[in-house]
C-alpha cells in the first residue's frame, strides 16, 4: 500500500470516529412510554357548625361517634407519666371524660385507637 492512501485510510477512519463520538448526532433508543394523568385532589369545603370543649391535657389516640354518644380513648407515654391509658364516654356539654376502662400500664404501655367490631369495642 501507498503511503497516500493508508493516509488517507486512516485520515476516514479518524473522521468516523470523530463523527460518531458527537454527541448531537447520537440517537436516543425509542422507548414505549405512556402518559399517566395525576390525579386531581378534590377541595372539600366545609362549616364549623360547633365546638366543644375537650380536657386538653388528654392525649387522645381515638375518637368515636356510635349511637350519638362521643367515645375517646387516650395514652399514656413515657415522657408524660402523669397521664393515664383509659377509654370513655365524654360529656358533650363539659369534655369530661366518663372513664369506663383503663388499661393498667405495665401490661399495656400505650393504648391506641377505637374501633367496633362484633359489637363489641376494641
């Protein structure tokens, strides 16, 4: 071979590579995609029509509304010692707490929620 033409070989080859190596040139891969709508989160508009008064150093964990008749139950976490785990009808007039159950703290720490299941309340 010539020494002008592995010149001019190599002088191609060069510029393919400097062709294929810009980065405007290069293709992206073709990718199926679809369109997912994100959902429109509703405004609620709404009225206080009352307030009531509540013992605002109960720690609520469940409020519940059964037969016209407000049950709260609340706990009693470690950083606040002085308070009780019980579980009641409150007065709607006063917020007192009508105390019906009241777990005993070394074998239940924390009392949660409310909920009626078979009639019963857990």
């Amino acid at each position: 071979m010539t020494y002008y033409f592995k010149k001019t070989v190599s002088l191609f080859i060069l510029s393919l590579v400097i062709i294929s190596c810009d980065p405007e040139k290069k293709e992206e891969p073709k990718i199926n995609t679809v369109e997912i709508e994100k959902p429109v989160i509703p405004v609620l508009d709404y009225t206080v029509v009352a307030t009531l008064p509540h013992d605002t150093t109960a720690f609520t964990e469940g409020l519940l509304i059964h037969e016209n008749k407000l049950f709260e139950s609340t706990g009693s976490p470690d950083h606040l010692p002085n308070l009780r785990s019980v579980f009641g009808i409150v007065d709607w007039k006063t917020g007192k707490l009508d105390v019906k159950v009241e777990l005993d703290k070394k074998t239940y720490p924390f009392g949660e929620g409310i909920v009626i299941l078979k009639n019963k309340f857990d």
